[in-house]
C-alpha cells in the first residue's frame, strides 16, 4: 500500500477569492514504513501572500519572488502523488487548493492532462478519523502530537514537510502503528542496520549460544500498556493472535535454549 502524507502553505483562506499554494511538502510511505522519499517545493504564487498568512507560517513574499510557478513544477508532483492514497490533515483544504491549481493550468495547455486529485487518488482525511476516535476533543496537529506524546518541538511555525513529518506519526500512532523503529533494507559492510538514524549491529553468534532474557516487571507493565493502546485504538492487536497460537504449541523442557 503505497501512501503519501501530504501537507501545504498558501497565500490566504480560500482558492475561490484567487488564493494559490506557494509550498507543498510530502513523504511516501509503503506499507506503513517511511520509504525515504520526499517531496517538497516553494511556489511563486504570482500574487500578494496575505500578511495573516505570513504570520502562520513565515512565508514572505521576497522569499517567494525567485521560486518557479506552478506550471513548472506541476507535472513532477504529479508524477509522485499520481496512484496513491493521499493522507492530509483537513484534506478539503489541500485539495481545493491543488484542484485549483490543476484547473487553472488546464485552462493554460487546453487540455485536462492533471488532476484532479479524485479521480486518481484515494484521500485519508486525518482530521475526520481524529474527530471519529477522539469527539468532542481539540484535534488539531498540536492536540493530537500531545495526546500521542509525539514530539512537536521543531513546529515554531507551519511548514509543509515538518507538518507532514509531524503527520505521519501522528497517523501512524492514531492506526496503532509502530513509528519508533523502522529498520531500512540496506545494511552496510558491517551487519548494521539503520532505525531512526541509530546504528544496529546485529551479532552472529554460534548455534546454541542464544540465551532467554526475561523482561522486568516494569517491562511487562509497559509492553502490556501499549498493547492495549493498539486494541483501543485499531480494534485489534496482533500480538494477542502470537500468544494464542504460542500457548497452543508444546515445546520439550529440553528444547529451550
């Protein structure tokens, strides 16, 4: 499943009164796991950022003046978005205003070569599934970081690819899934993996040389705490399949390592 966590920053409120984007920032997923792939571009909106605008998310219009136009950039974001469900935070927002540029590009070449992003993309509106699991709480992108514990501290001001950073693990801790360790499948010379920027080296030992930890108490506790995190939250933990098919198998007292 190939996912795309999606966030922007425009001139004013409303595409309809001639608003347009001037950044856009996104992160691919597959299969729940960060793929490394980005994208993320500023745009000469071709008119006034608003100044309330600029106080949300410190975007002037100097910054802007030498960035290229939608029309230029277009068919690159196409090419990444194209096919994927789309995961936005008030997914109406960002939509309008990108179905908005592709009509007014449309309108430019003659012909309806993009978007709009409908009939090509399924879109996850984070906000509706916040407002399903958490009714009547604040679930802005700061609401929700605090009740996850997500760490937001970066977000001084809005930007799209740290909103959509920040997104992604929201989303990912909202569906109960696991957003602290994600091993990459390229591992160097020497047997380490990467998680999260960290180096883990794994160890090969000789048959036989394995030998069982037991968790601590507060361990337990903790790992039993988020399992029922995950019930709460996805309706089902997988981990509850593993121990039942676990305490159904007999293993010889002799087997164990």
């Amino acid at each position: 499943m190939r996912q795309i966590v999606l966030d922007t920053e425009t001139t004013g409120i409303d595409p309809r009164e001639g608003h347009r984007l001037i950044e856009i920032g996104a992160i691919e997923m597959i299969n729940r796991r960060f793929t490394g792939r980005t994208y993320h571009q500023y745009i000469n909106p071709e008119r006034e950022v608003e100044a309330e605008a600029i106080q949300v998310h410190g975007i002037t219009n100097e910054f802007l003046a030498d960035k290229p136009v939608f029309a230029a950039i277009a068919d690159e974001f196409w090419e990444f978005v194209r096919g994927a469900e789309l995961v936005i935070h008030n997914a109406a927002f960002d939509v309008g205003f990108i179905d908005h540029e592709f009509s007014r590009l449309q309108a430019q070449r003659g012909e309806p070569r993009l978007g709009p992003v409908a009939a090509h993309c399924e879109v996850l509106d984070t906000l509706q599934l916040a407002r399903d699991r958490h009714p009547g709480q604040r679930n802005n992108l700061d609401a929700l970081c605090k009740r996850y514990e997500i760490d937001n501290g970066r977000r001084v001001l809005h930007g799209a690819l740290l909103d959509a950073e920040i997104l992604a693990e929201v989303y990912l801790a909202m569906t109960g899934g696991q957003t602290a360790l994600t091993l990459d499948a390229d591992e160097g010379a020497g047997g380490e993996a990467m998680a999260k920027g960290h180096a883990i080296r794994r160890l090969s030992l000789p048959a036989g040389a394995l030998r069982v930890v037991r968790p601590a108490t507060v361990e337990l506790t903790a790992h039993e705490a988020k399992l029922a995190q995950i019930r709460k939250v996805a309706g089902v933990c997988h981990w509850d399949a593993l121990n039942a098919e676990a305490s159904t198998t007999e293993v010889a007292p002799d087997a164990a390592p």
